[in-house]
C-alpha cells in the first residue's frame, strides 16, 4: 500500500489541476491558525521556562513588593494551558479536517517509496541532489521529523509540564489524579524536571531548524513555504514533474 | 515479653505515665497526625481498650540514623509512651536481651503473634552474594528479613535505606543493597524517608497505626500522606523570596544574611516530598533550611546518585565531563546554529553555481519558470 505522503501522489494531486499554475488548498484555516498560537506559545513558555530554572539577578526590597518568579511562572503555566488545549484542537482537527492535517500524527512506515524519499531529501539538504521533488503536504524527511520530534516531544512537554504543575497543585487535585502518574513513570519529581527541562532544549533545536528550512525551501524548493502557512495554499514554481 | 492481652494504656500505666500525661499524650499526636480533636479521645479509647500490637525492629546496612532519630522524639511524652507502647518487642540496637536470648523473641513473636504484628525495617538487606554483606545473628539479613516478614500484619520502611536504597545503594552498589519494597512483595509496605525521618513523623507513623489499627493513606510511591503529601518548596518559610525572585547568590552575600530563598544555591526543596518546612527538627529548634543550607533531597530515591548538593537538577552523565541540562542544551543548540549558517552559505553557493534558469534544461512542457 502507498501513502499520499510521497511526490508520485502528489503529482496526481497537481496534474488534477485544471491549470498547471492553479494552487493545492493545504493547510486549512484552524491549523494555519493553531500554527501560529503554538508557536508563540511554545516561544513564551521557552523564554519563562529557561528563567524559571535559571532566575534573573535577586529584584531588591522587600519581598511582598516583587513578585518576579510569580510572574515567570504565572505566564508558563498559562502558556503551557492555551499550548495543551491548542494542541487537543489539533488533534481534533486531525480527525475533521482535509487529510494533511493528518500527516504530522501519522508516519507511512508500511510504505517503502515514502522511505527512499526521506534518503531522497536527504541527499538533497546534503547538496547530493540537484532538484528537489515536489510535494503537497511536508516532505517526508520534515515529516519524520514533526512527527519524532516535534508531536512527541509536545507531548512529552505537556504530560511533564502538568505532573510539574500538579505538584504544585496538591494531591488532592484533579491534575494529580489526571497527571500524577507520570511522576510514577518518570521515578521522581527531579527526574521529571529533568526531562522537562531537556525537552526544552529539543523543541528549541526543532524550531531552529524548521525555520531555517522553511526558509530555506521557500527560495530552494520548487514550491511556496511560507505562504502556505500564512494563506494554506500551495503553489509550484514550475509545471514539470 | 508479649503479653499478647495487655491493653496498650496498661503498659503505660505500669510505666508510671500518669492518666493525664497519657491524656495530653493522645491530643498531641492526634494533632501532628493532623486529626480533629475528635481523634483525641477516639485514640484514647483505642489505647485504653484494645490488646497491644506487638512491634519487631530490624536493622540491616543501616548507620542507626534513624533509631538515633526516634528515640530523640521532640516530646519526651511521646518517646516514653511509645516506647513502652510498642515495647519493640524486639530492636537489637536498643533491647536489653542480647545474643541468642534476643534472637528467641523473634521466633516466639513469629509464632504467638503470627499475622498480627507489625515488622518495623531500618536499613535494608544486600543480595549480592547470598547476601554475605550483612549477617546479624549468624544468618544473611535477608533471610532473616523475609521470614520476619511472612508473619507481619505490615511493613515499615524506616528511613531512606529501607524506602530506597540510600548511600549503600549509590552508585556502583557493590553489594547489590536493596529497598525493603523490592524484597518483601507480598505484603504492604509502608515508606517512611529521609536521612533520617523526622523523629515525630515516626513516632506519629506509628501511633496512627497501632491506634486506629490501620494503614495509614498512602501516597502513589507508598509515602504516609500526612507527611508526605507537600514538597519542603510548598511550606518554606522562604517561599515569599522564591516568587518575589529574591536568591541567595553565594553563600557570604547579603542575600544570604537576609535569609533569601536558596534555589540558586541549588536548594532541593523542590522536589522533595518531606514534612521539614512544617514539622521542622528538634522540637521546631530549627530545620536545614532555617539554617541556611539548601534542601539535599534526603527523603527521595537515589538522592546520593543525583549529582551535586549544590545542583538544583541532575547532573547528566555520558558527556565526558557530568554537564547540566542547561549546558548540553546549550552547546547542541549552538552546534546546530553553526551548523544552519554553514548550511546556509552552502545553499547559498549552490544557487550561484546552478544557473537559476537551470530547470528548464531539462524541459518538461517547455516552461520556462525557474
Ligand atoms: C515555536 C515555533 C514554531 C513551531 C513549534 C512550529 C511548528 C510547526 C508545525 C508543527 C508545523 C506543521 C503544521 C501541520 O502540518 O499541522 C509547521 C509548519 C510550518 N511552519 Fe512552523 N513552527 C514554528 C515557527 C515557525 C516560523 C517562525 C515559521 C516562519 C518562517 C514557520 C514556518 C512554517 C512553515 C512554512 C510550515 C509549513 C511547512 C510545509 O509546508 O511543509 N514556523 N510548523
Ligand atoms: C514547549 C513547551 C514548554 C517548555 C519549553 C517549557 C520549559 C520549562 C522549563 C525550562 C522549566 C524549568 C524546569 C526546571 O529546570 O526545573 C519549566 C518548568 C515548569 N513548566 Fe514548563 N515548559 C513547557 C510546557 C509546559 C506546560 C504545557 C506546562 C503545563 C502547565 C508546564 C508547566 C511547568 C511547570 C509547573 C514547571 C515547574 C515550575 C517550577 O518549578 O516552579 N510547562 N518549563
Ligand atoms: S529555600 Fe528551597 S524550599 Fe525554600 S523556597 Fe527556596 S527553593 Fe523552595
Ligand atoms: S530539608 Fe531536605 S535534606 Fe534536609 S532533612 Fe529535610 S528532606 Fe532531608
């Protein structure tokens, strides 16, 4: 069986085209929209996140007049909220939405085309291929890499940043009996603030590169990028294969 | 030894405590256990009616830290009372029978009181070598361990050893030290941590247990909840400083002399399950972090093999030199920023090399797009 994840599916889906120039509706508007909370959500909670395990420089007077670490963490748990609950919507619309608002939970493993794409792309960051291929959704190399890193590690973060804030919140709350659990799994509260902090660090090497690669293939690549996040159209550069 | 019928208000009595120390005896513990006043005489009743339970204390690879604790109990009320309560039937360190006498005891309670007592562990038994690394009374403590073991109603845990491992399981372990939960599985285990307990968290442990003859609460890891429940982080003293963002920066600032919270001196209170911050040690004399030292995390596992004192979070092996999570991070997240912008003149080489027309040599429909 072959997924609809690789260029030979993808071509179809343009040579449907009436036009050759006409655009592919890709990312539709909640996940066009949920692109850009998230992202600003994750750049809060990475920026609070980093100040909460390595403080700023002591504030002066007294302590009922500051409080600068409330604030810090006041801002990451909010942010870390509207980044689980955008992150459900997601989800959600992975199930009602078009069928590339799937890809990124979804890995074609059984599909050995989509494999010799991901050597494919590759080849082509390491300068080994002159052309790249055409796609409609995300190349299978970002894909392996939205689904491994970026769906996983969310998940990580979200599970650990609620067991952190159940802590906090008592055992007796509904986040310790939602989420107290991955204490248990994780052995202990440092061990937990551990991975929660080394997530961090992923998700902030993930971001570096899928911006840079975005970039990138916006000028490289044969089809628009940052558009398509922007208005969820895909259109090609060129009318070849 | 075990008189079996005895009330545990006979026993008192007999100790010469009077009715109105055992009185005041009751609504103390029944306020440290956090009970409404109700619980007062509710345990009083209990003591004066039912039979003693009778109480083993073993010992394995332990420093006695934590008997040392328990027969230091703030209230000398409470120590007295206890003591002669649970009369402990059997505690090598502290019993007056010695040698195959005391050993006798063991097997007397085994049989008389089978199902019924409850084993009380400090320390824990090390299984490498048929656990040839502890052998009290002629016999490998683990044996010893699992038969005790067999007859109990319950198991405590006393003190970080017996709830994880502690320094005799750090890192390499070479005796294979082992928690109590690991080798006693079939019976409920009771985990009473820290390096040691807080006298009165013992005592109150067992008071509640020996009174209302029941489990006390548990949390998920096996902890009493009474005093288990909160991190030291949740009722330091210090806490306004932590949200205020006021910290000790080294250890001879004036942030230091103003008492600021200890985070940056890499504090462990919060993540340390613990009862410090409101029973405090010494009768409330004072507690570590009173004194002005972080938190070590004495009560969780492995504390010994988590890196620093002085570190808030583990240490992470497996980089050559233990590095923070904050420096991997760091060093990875520059590595691959080199690594775009080198990524990214060499991208940029390539579209001056490949003509930007280069496409169409290869014409498909004769489109000239590039
Ligand atoms: C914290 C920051 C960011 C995160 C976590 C993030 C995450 C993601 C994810 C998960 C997707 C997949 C969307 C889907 O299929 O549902 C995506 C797509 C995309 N993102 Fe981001 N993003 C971030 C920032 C940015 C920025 C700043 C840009 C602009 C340069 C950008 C450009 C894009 C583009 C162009 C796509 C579509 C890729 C394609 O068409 O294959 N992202 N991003
Ligand atoms: C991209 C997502 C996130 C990032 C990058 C992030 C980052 C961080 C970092 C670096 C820390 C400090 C850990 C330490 O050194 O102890 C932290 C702590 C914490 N985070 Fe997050 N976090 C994220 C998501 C979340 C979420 C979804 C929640 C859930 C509400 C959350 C709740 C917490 C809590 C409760 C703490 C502990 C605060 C404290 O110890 O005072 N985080 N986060
Ligand atoms: S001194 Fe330690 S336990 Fe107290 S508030 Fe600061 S970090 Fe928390
Ligand atoms: S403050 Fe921390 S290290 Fe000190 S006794 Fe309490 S739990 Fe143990």
């Amino acid at each position: 069986m072959s997924s609809q994840y690789t260029s030979q599916e993808a071509l179809k889906e343009v040579d449907a085209l009436a036009a050759k120039q006409q655009s592919i509706y890709v990312y539709e508007a909640p996940v066009r929209l949920w692109h850009w909370v998230n992202a600003l959500a994750m750049t809060v909670l990475a920026v609070t996140g980093y100040f909460i395990a390595e403080p700023l420089p002591s504030t002066a007077g007294e302590a009922s007049e500051n409080y600068l670490m409330g604030w810090m963490r006041y801002i990451h748990f909010s942010a870390g909220y509207v980044l689980a609950i955008g992150f459900l919507g997601r989800i959600y619309w992975a199930f009602v939405g078009n069928k590339h608002a799937r890809q990124i939970f979804v890995l074609p493993v059984w599909d050995k085309d989509w494999w010799k794409e991901i050597v494919f792309e590759a080849k082509w960051y390491l300068f080994l291929e002159r052309d790249p291929k055409k796609y409609v959704g995300h190349n299978p190399l970002a894909h392996l890499a939205m689904f491994g890193v970026f769906v996983t590690g969310t998940i990580l973060m979200i599970l650990t940043g609620f067991a952190l804030y159940a802590e906090g919140a008592g055992q007796d709350s509904l986040h310790y009996a939602l989420f107290g659990w991955v204490i248990v799994l994780f052995g202990d509260s440092m061990q937990v603030h551990t991975w929660h902090h080394i997530g961090m660090w992923v998700l902030i090497i993930f971001v570096m590169i899928h911006v840079y690669a975005a970039i990138r293939e916006d000028i490289m690549s044969r089809q628009t990028m940052i558009s398509t996040i922007v208005n969820g159209l895909r259109s090609y550069k060129d009318d070849r294969p | 030894m075990s008189q079996g019928l005895e009330t545990f208000y006979d026993v008192i009595r007999r100790r010469g405590v009077s009715r109105r120390s055992f009185l005041k005896f009751c609504s103390l513990t029944a306020a440290s256990l956090g009970l409404g006043p109700a619980a007062a005489s509710q345990m009083a009743h209990a003591m004066e009616t039912k039979p003693r339970i009778p109480v083993i204390w073993l010992h394995g690879l332990e420093c006695t830290c934590c008997t040392e604790s328990f027969i230091r109990s703030a209230h000398p009320l409470v120590s007295d009372v206890l003591l002669s309560m649970i009369s402990l039937d059997y505690d090598d360190t502290i019993m007056a029978a010695a040698g195959h006498q005391a050993e006798a005891i063991l097997e007397e309670t085994l049989e008389a009181h089978r199902g019924n007592y409850i084993l009380a562990v400090e320390g824990n038994p090390p299984l490498a070598e048929d656990g040839m690394f502890c052998i009290p009374g002629g016999e490998p403590f683990v044996n010893k361990l699992k038969r005790m073991a067999s007859g109990a109603s319950a198991v405590i845990a006393w003190g970080s050893c017996a709830s994880w491992g502690c320094v005799q399981a750090a890192k390499p372990n070479p005796t294979q030290a082992t928690p109590i939960h690991k080798v006693v599985t079939d019976k409920p285990v009771i985990k009473v941590p820290g390096c040691p307990p807080i006298a009165e968290v013992m005592t109150g442990v067992l008071t509640y247990m020996l009174t209302f003859d029941q489990m006390p609460a548990l949390d998920r890891q096996g902890r009493p909840k009474m005093f288990y429940s909160q991190r030291i982080h949740d009722k330091c003293y210090r806490r306004p400083h932590f949200d205020a963002g006021q910290f000790v920066e080294s250890w001879d600032d004036d942030n230091a002399r103003k008492g600021y919270c200890l985070y940056k001196m890499g504090c462990k209170g919060p993540t340390t399950y613990n009862a410090c911050s409101s029973v405090q040690w010494n009768d409330g004399v004072s507690w570590p972090i009173r004194s002005g030292h972080g938190c070590l995390g004495c009560s969780e596992e492995d504390f010994w093999d988590r890196g620093s004192f002085y570190s808030r979070l583990e240490d992470i092996d497996g980089f050559g030199v233990e590095a923070n999570a904050d420096e991997i991070g760091m060093a990875a997240a520059g590595a691959v920023g080199v690594g775009i912008a080198a990524h990214a003149a060499a991208s940029a080489v390539k579209r001056v090399i490949q003509k930007p027309d280069s496409h169409t040599r290869r014409p498909h429909d004769g489109s000239d797009q590039a």
